[in-house]
C-alpha cells in the first residue's frame, strides 16, 4: 500500500501530507468512517470540537490497534473558547473526548478579528506546546495580517495555517506568505463544493488522462502544489478512491491547467477570516 509523504513542520515535526477530514459527520458515524480511513491506508484525522465527533473520533482510534505514534490527530479550539484560561480549558476537554494524552496537531479555528482574543489564545497554545500536551501547533482561516500579529507578540510563527483552499479558489498570496515564513499550507473544502469544480472540463479531461476520477485528480494537485490535504466522505469506496490519489502523478501541464481555474475571492465558498464573527 502506498503510504503519504510527511511535510515537515518549521518545529522539526512532521505531517503525513494527506488526511482525512470529519466536518459535517455524525459522532456515531465518525466511529465507523475512521475505522474505514485507517483501514484505507489514512493515518491522519482532522477534527475540531465544533464537529461534536472528537469522542467518535477517539472511540476509532482506541478500536484501530494502532499506536498512537502510528497516527497524526488534530483538533481545533472553537471560537467561544478563545481566550488564555479557556483555551486551556477547552483543549483539556478535547483529550478527554479524543481519549489521548497528547496531541500532534492543535489548531485555532478561526481569527476571529471582532474578539480581539486570538493573541491570547495563541499564547496559549504556546504554553501547551512548552508543557509537551501538544507537539505542534497552528492555525486556521487567519488573515496575513493576523499571522504577522501573532508572530509578532510572541516570536512564535504558527506551523501551519489551515484554510479554504481548491482550484477554484487557490489563495496563491496566503500560501506565498506561509512559504516566506515556513508555515505549512493546509487545505479544507480541498474537491470545492456542489460538484461543480470536479464537473469542470478540464478536471475531466485530466482525469481521463490518468484514468482517474476526478477527485483523485484534484487531490493529486494539491500533493503536486505542497498543500496538506483533507479530503471528507462517508462512503467506504470514496475514502478508498480518495487515499488512492497518492498513485496518481500529474505533469506540469496538469497542475498548471487546474492552477488556472481560480476565480479569485468569487470562487471562495465559506466566510470570509477577515469578517467572520460567530
């Protein structure tokens, strides 16, 4: 079985390049869908408190036999627990739910700029990294100007930065400013949304290249740009078909045709980090 390649993170640790995401899945549901992604070959899970599917999560990996030293688990601090105290707090509860005495990824979930909070709440997951609760730490849909904010208060420069990201939208500026600073670029809503994106002619066309689908295709554009990527779904064939994206290797041509559906800030689906108050 094909394994992903690991990225390095700029604190020396390293990610298995491709994931497997639970937004949207049921907590029960997530048991038996992570059961299926370790069984695909996925050795790294994405969830966040927010899912309400850490405990489904945690339940999967307690009933893999897998070593924890095997896996790469991340979760996410949720808004309304930002802040120093609470951020400590929350990510205690995380474990409980996860059932792990430590955790390889912690990421904040969103700036949220309105709250003014995040500085603080990144100095916390700094004291959870110094603690060793957590080996590496990041962030999710932040500005630039909200990473050069942390960095700056606390001399510490996130590891990752997990945002929106697929052809349609690719957010060429942000993974620039990451590459300058050695900030891994992470990949949420990697396929698009609505099905469009894997419809479009020159995804098919490519996909017929490589007698792929095209979800393999996009999913092997990503590995080709240096994202990490977290494909989602519930369907045993699909998570198979997802992780076997790693066998697909697109040419130059490829990656350039797919790079060149960006849309710019029309092709973005979800909100926007610089507005986003909930």
């Amino acid at each position: 079985m094909t394994t992903s390649p690991n990225l390095t993170f700029n604190d020396g640790h390293t990610i298995p390049q491709l994931g497997y995401g639970v937004w949207q899945v049921e907590d029960d549901v997530a048991e038996k869908v992570v059961g299926q992604a370790f069984k695909a070959g996925f050795r790294h899970i994405d969830t966040a408190k927010i899912y309400g599917n850490e405990a489904g999560v945690g339940r999967a990996i307690a009933s893999s036999g897998l070593a924890h030293d095997e896996l790469f688990i991340t979760t996410k601090l949720w808004n309304d627990d930002q802040g120093y105290d609470s951020t400590l707090a929350a990510f205690e509860a995380s474990m409980e739910r996860l059932g792990l005495d430590t955790l390889d990824l912690y990421l904040i979930h969103w700036q949220k700029p309105g709250a003014k909070s995040y500085v603080d709440t990144w100095r916390a997951l700094i004291e959870l990294q110094k603690q060793g609760k957590v080996k590496t730490i990041g962030v999710s849909n932040f500005t630039k100007e909200g990473l050069q904010e942390i960095i700056d208060a606390t001399g510490v420069t996130p590891a990752i930065h997990q945002i929106e990201l697929h052809p349609f939208f690719n957010q060429a500026e942000l993974r620039e400013f990451g590459a300058a600073h050695g900030i891994l670029t992470q990949a949420w809503s990697p396929l698009g949304q609505g099905g469009e994106l894997l419809k479009d002619k020159v995804v098919t066309d490519i996909a017929e290249k490589h007698n792929a689908t095209s979800a393999q295709v996009v999913i092997a554009w990503h590995l080709a740009i240096g994202n990490v990527v977290i494909p989602k779904s519930v369907t045993e064939s699909r998570i198979q078909e997802n992780y076997a994206s790693l066998d697909i290797t697109l040419d130059a041509a490829d990656v350039e045709a797919i790079s060149g559906l960006d849309r710019g800030a029309e092709g973005r689906i979800g909100a926007d980090p610089a507005t986003a108050d909930f």
